[in-house]
C-alpha cells in the first residue's frame, strides 16, 4: 500500500477497472512492472494494463468525443497502439500517463477527422445520457437533482464552447481527476501551464454558467 | 487531486463534480478485453504524432502566465522610458555624424583661412617688381630659390600684422558690445529644431574669419545638412554638446516646434570682457575652447543647455493649459543662479518643479558676472 499507484486506486475505486479480480486476493503489480513484463512477451502483464486503465481510458474518450462509439473504438485503439509502442515506453514517465497520451492524440485526430465529414455535432452525448442515471442518491430530493441535472448539462454545453487546449485540460484534472503534474506530463506542458489552462477555462465555464442562469446563490454548502 | 483548483468558482466545482459523479454506459469489458486481445498480435506500431504531446506550453501562454496580460504589465512609465532610451540612442547616432561633419567643415575652413592669410601676407610682403613674377609659377619657384628663407620670414612677419590688423578690423559683435552693457535686447525666437541651425550661421561665418577661433566656429546647418541631411534636425550647438563628455544628453531635449526661447542679449561688461586696450577674447569654442573663456555663452550653446532641461520643465506643467515664463540667470560658472517663474505656474507647486528643473542646465563658464535667458515653458 506504500506505493502511490496503488494507493490511488484504492481511494478511487469507482475507476479501477480490475478491482474485482486482482484486488484484495493477490498481490498487485506496478504499471512499470506491467510494462516490463509486456516487453518481455508477457501477454498476461499487457492484459492486466488494460484491465487496469480501460475504464478511466474510456471515460476520457467518451468525454473528449462525446459519442459512446467513437470512445470504445477509440480506448481499443489506445492499448493496440500502446502495445506496438511498448518498446519505445523510455520510463520517464509513468505509464498510465504515456497511455492517457496515445488516447488524447487519438481523440484529437478522431476529433478532426470528424469536423472534415460531419458539420453537426454527434446526437448521441454520452455525458447528457449518463446525467440521466442517478447515480449519488439526489432522487431523494426531486427538486435538487433536477438542479443538478441542469447544472451539470450546462457544463457540458460549456465545455464544448472551449478550445481543445483548456477542454482537454480541465476534462483530464476536473472530471478524469488527474493532478496537475500528471496532466502536465499527458499534454506535454508545464504543471504552471496546466494550472493557468485549468483557471482559465473554469473562469469561462463561470461567466458561461453565469449566463445560463447558474448564479452562486444556487449553490449547496 | 483536485485540491489544487482553488480559489475557482465553487459553481463550477460542483457541476464539475456531478460531471465526475456520471455514470457512463459502458461497454462489455470482456468482451472488450477480447478484442484487444485479438488485435494485439497485428498492432501497428505507433507514430511519432501518437506519443507526441498533444498540447505544448505556447509562447503566448508562456508569457501571459510569466507576465499576467502582456499588455496590462506595460505600465506608461516603463514606455516613457523606453521611448526616451531609444531617442537617446538615436540622437547620439546623429550627434556623433553631425560632429564629423562639423569637424569636417571646420577643417575646410581652416584651410581656406590659411591659404587666404597667406595670399594676403604674400601680396603685402612682395610688392616689388621682383615679388610681381611669383603669380606665375616658374617666378615663384625662382624667387623660392634664391631667397626663400628671407621670404618666408617676412611673409610670416607680415602675415602676423595682418591678421593682427584683419582682426581688429573685423571685431566681433560681441567684443564690440560690450563697451555698451546696455544694449537692447534682441529677441530670438525659435520655433523647430531646423532653425535653431539657422541662427548660429552668421557666428559661424564670423568666427570662421577670425585667425584665432578658427579652430572651432560654430557649425552651419547648410553644412551639415550638405553632408548628413538627416542630421539637421538637431542643432548645431546640440550636436557640441553631444561632443561634450560632460553633457552628453545635452540634445536630448532640442526645443520642439511649440517651444520659444527668447534669449536676452543684454549683458554688463565683465572683468574678463575684452576692452580695446586688451587683447579681445576670442568667441568661445565649443567643441574645443582653445584658451580662456568667453564673454558670455553662445546662443546656441545657451539654446542646447535650456533644450536639454526643458522637457522635464514641460513634464511639471502637464495637465496645466497655460504655458509659463521662466528666466533663467546663469552665473559665470555656466550654472544657473536663479530661474524665476511668471505665468500660469507662478505660485503653484509646479513652479518649484520647473525651477528645480531649469536649474540642472548648465552652459561653459563664461567671463561677465551673469547671463540671463527667457524660456516659454508649456505644458506637456
């Protein structure tokens, strides 16, 4: 439990993937030691990589593109592609972060490729399909998770309002939960740089918020 | 993890929270899991493109987040100063050409001086029929031959009286003026930069014609111009004081288009002031003062030291509507005495800024006891 990736995963069970089978019954294996054992024809060690990042690949996938399909495709494209590229993993960063790189550059091209054939954006929106699931319990108060509900759609609609530079930042620290450092090593930026991108697209989703009628007066202590 | 996002908006937390909070419909994982799987037997190697960073540090946010906004951070100050930084430069650039050509142009007319003084001396020397044949080039070399040693003697001899009688015959007004100390004033107003080259022309010719301030006469802007016509826009006296070490900022403030200055020619007869029975004191030279010192401080030279002063004295009026008056007393060191304040600023506070100010300009040491200026002050 000393090591912080381990740890991590611990205290955010709701994006570990391979809980249920590796946890708490045998012994967990570093992503570098994962890694390793890949490059060395360990097939097993590549599977239990993508057991372990699949879920939280898919959910920035899914936020980035916004359409459930798109995002599997693209999180299965990530870990082909990782593998093909484990002998170019230098070990200067961790792992999961080199893997958050691949899905983000994926993304971006899915992304682009998408803006050259379709004008209108996807009509499937996997964030506003999962507002509709509750999932924290506020259906005890009909009236506070309508609010929520409103809240979070019209951060949605705020965030697609951002660049890709300030959307794909604030999606990796404040929806995917990265720290700044991690952020910084997956954009390839300073953890200053993230930062600034962070506080600058929240104070856009502020006055965008504002604008909708999301004053701070409606907020819950 | 998110600990770091303080102070932000507690409204965008939130909903960036219940985003956080959203369950997604999920694919089957083993299935998932399956399929890569199956893939990874053929997994094409990765570009470059796909482990490149996908967002790099930009330059603009590098320097928006070093700096706050660029624009913002510039305060007036810092372009007041940077602006004056790059007249300065300029100006040197232009007095150091004006210098060489006003080095230049006083060569020349050493030269001319020279040989006419030596025409002059070798006509009064060689009035004989035997001097007569020296026009012509084989006389002269046969009057060289045979006496040239006792020639040259009285050519020299002769030359001396001449310029002796060349000089007190065309004494300067200046010597002249001061067996009159009171003699009334004489306005000049200068109204740009160009004419302030203009007034010292006069000064030049006169002191290019006198045998012992031909070192230095005061420069011709048709001279320089003809040279570096760039160069006009700063004065003569500008560009002496730029050689001067000791005021090398001395052109940083040539009077503008709106400034006047009116220069008081009025002056009591000083102890060092030149008299008929004494030998008269040459006009000061101001790139290189040969001997002694002037009567009083050349128009030009008084213009520079004002020039160079009077845009701070400007910089105290500003937001006043009124220009103001000051006259300046220099005392014989060349440093101003007393500056005394009339017009819109008199009494006010600004008054002992633009005193305070006037009183930095400095001329050369001059021999009457006291030379007083007039300066039009307006406001920035």
């Amino acid at each position: 439990l000393s090591n912080p990736v381990v740890l991590n995963y611990l205290l955010v069970p709701h994006q570990i993937g391979f809980r249920s089978r590796e946890l708490p019954y045998m012994p967990q294996r570093t992503d570098r030691e994962l890694v390793e054992a890949a490059r060395e024809g360990d097939a097993d060690a590549f599977g239990s990589l993508v057991r372990r990042h699949q879920k939280r690949i898919f959910r920035l996938t899914s936020h980035l593109l916004r359409n459930p399909a798109e995002a599997e495709d693209v999180t299965q494209e990530t870990f082909v592609r990782a593998y093909g590229a484990l002998a170019r993993f230098d070990g200067r960063s961790e792992p999961f972060t080199w893997i958050y790189r691949i899905a983000v550059n994926l993304s971006l091209n899915t992304l682009r490729s998408r803006k050259n054939t379709r004008s209108s954006s996807p009509p499937d929106d996997p964030r506003i399909e999962g507002l509709l699931v509750d999932t924290h319990g506020s259906t005890a108060n009909p009236a506070e998770a309508t609010a929520d509900r409103e809240l979070a759609i019209a951060l949605l609609d705020g965030l697609n309002g951002l660049s890709d530079t300030l959307r794909t930042t604030l999606i990796l620290v404040g929806i995917d939960g990265l720290s700044h450092a991690e952020a910084a090593a997956v954009l390839g930026c300073p953890e200053g740089t993230v930062a600034w991108r962070v506080h600058e697209a929240r104070r856009k989703l502020r006055q965008y918020l504002t604008s909708r009628g999301h004053g701070e007066e409606q907020q819950k202590p | 993890m998110s600990g770091e996002h303080e102070p932000d908006s507690k409204l965008v937390l939130r909903a960036e929270s219940l985003a956080r909070a959203l369950e997604l419909r999920e694919p089957d994982w083993d299935a998932f899991e399956q399929r890569v799987t199956e893939r990874l037997a053929s997994a094409p190697p990765a570009g470059e493109a796909l482990l490149a960073p996908p967002f790099p540090e930009l330059e603009e946010e590098r320097r928006t987040r070093s700096g706050g906004e660029p624009r913002e951070s510039v305060s007036l100050a810092d372009l007041a100063r940077a602006t004056v930084a790059k007249r300065a430069e300029n100006e040197a650039a232009s007095v150091a050409k004006e210098s060489l050509a006003l080095a230049s142009q006083q060569r020349a007319q050493v030269e001319r001086i020279a040989e006419r003084k030596s025409r002059a001396a070798a006509q009064a020397a060689a009035p004989t029929p035997e001097a007569q044949p020296a026009k012509t080039q084989p006389a002269r070399t046969n009057v060289w031959d045979s006496r040239g040693p006792w020639l040259g003697v009285a050519v020299a001899a002769v030359g001396l009286a001449a310029s002796f009688g060349l000089y007190f015959a065309r004494q300067p007004p200046n010597t002249v003026v001061v067996t009159q100390p009171a003699l009334t004033s004489t306005p000049v107003t200068v109204t740009s930069a160009a004419r302030l080259g203009e007034d010292p022309k006069p000064s030049a010719r006169e002191a290019a014609e006198l045998p012992g301030n031909a070192v230095a006469p005061a420069p011709s802007a048709d001279a320089v111009a003809a040279i570096d016509p760039p160069a006009t826009a700063l004065s003569p006296a500008g560009a002496a004081s730029g050689v001067n070490s000791e005021r090398p900022s001395a052109a940083k403030s040539v009077p503008t288009k709106a400034e006047r200055v009116v220069l008081d020619e009025s002056r009591p007869a000083g102890p060092g002031a030149p008299t008929a029975a004494g030998k008269p004191q040459l006009r000061p030279a101001e790139l290189k003062p040969v001997e002694g010192i002037s009567d009083r401080p050349s128009t030009g030279a008084a213009q520079a030291a004002v020039g160079a002063v009077l845009g701070a004295a400007r910089a105290c009026l500003a937001g006043q509507s009124t220009p103001s008056s000051a006259t300046l007393v220099f005392g014989s060191d060349g440093e101003v005495d007393s500056v005394r304040i009339t017009g819109g600023a008199a009494g006010t506070p600004a008054a002992a800024c633009v005193e305070s100010a006037l009183k930095k300009a400095r001329v050369q040491p001059f021999a009457a006891p006291s030379f007083s200026l007039g300066v039009t002050v307006r406001p920035l």
